[in-house]
C-alpha cells in the first residue's frame, strides 16, 4: 500500500477550499474520509482473519479527526467488522460536524468507550485485542505539548 501525506497547511487549505470555494458541506467531507478509511481497511486486511470478524479499535477526539474516526467505525461495524470506538474526551466536548457524526454512532447503539476512564491496563488490553488501529485522534488543528488524556494515551 502506497500512503500519501500532506503538510497539515496544506490539508488545511484543501479542506477550506472544498467547504467555502466549492460548497460542500463539512459533515460530507468526514463521511467520504472515515468511508475511505473503512473501505482501504476492509481491502487490506478484511480477509487476514479467517473465521472471525476483524476486530478494529477506532481512537477518537473531539474535533474533526474526531468525526472521521466516528464514521469510519460506523462504516466498519456496516461491513461485519467488530469495531470499537475509544472515545478520548467527554461527548460533550465534541462539537460542529463531529457532533453529528458522533448522534449518528450512538444513535445506531455501537460499541462505544470513554477511553480517559481506562486504566492503561485496560487500554493495553483494547490495543492487543485488535487487528488494527486507527488513529483519529489529532487533526490539523493540533499543535503544542500533548494535554491529557492524549499523552497517556499516545504512550
């Protein structure tokens, strides 16, 4: 698999230029991203676990990263995986477009944890169960030290 990344100014600018030039709406962006993301996911590894579903573990935040990783779980769980979504900062801390991804998964009664409330026992047990990671933790908006609980976390 060949991966493909930008600077984050750059995805900040494709990100403004396809909301505010071409009019599309945010909450259409994140769902094509987690889509994308569940699709090259079930593509690459769906069929490394034979007999079982694949087991996934989506890390989320709050904010836009956030929103893609809500609906790349989602998508995922739609396919027969069995996704998990660590949710790393309280409901009520998300906001805008990842609020409606995120009304949209508990809507549908997915798996759903507060990963700040786990031990690191816990987390390191959730870690190991899965098959694959994904990270939608930080986006471009990120920047600075690490506050908590994503450095834990991270670590």
């Amino acid at each position: 698999m060949t991966l493909y990344a930008a600077g984050r100014d750059d995805m900040r600018r494709m990100d403004e230029a396809a909301v505010k030039e071409l009019g599309l709406p945010e909450e259409v962006l994140m769902e094509n991203a987690g889509a994308r993301v569940a699709e090259d996911i079930l593509a690459n590894e769906g069929a490394a676990c034979a007999g079982r579903p694949l087991r996934v573990l989506v890390l989320a935040g709050g904010g836009n990263n956030g929103g893609d990783g809500f609906v790349a779980a989602r998508r995922l769980a739609d396919a027969g995986a069995d996704a998990r979504l660590g949710l790393l900062v309280p409901r009520e801390r998300v906001k805008g477009s990842a609020k409606v991804h995120m009304d949209v998964y508990l809507n549908r009664k997915l798996q759903l944890f507060h990963a700040w409330e786990r031990t690191d026992g816990e987390l390191r047990g959730e870690l190991e169960r899965a098959d694959v990671i994904v990270d939608a933790m930080l986006g471009t908006g990120a920047g600075g030290p690490l506050r908590e609980p994503y450095g834990r976390i991270i670590a």
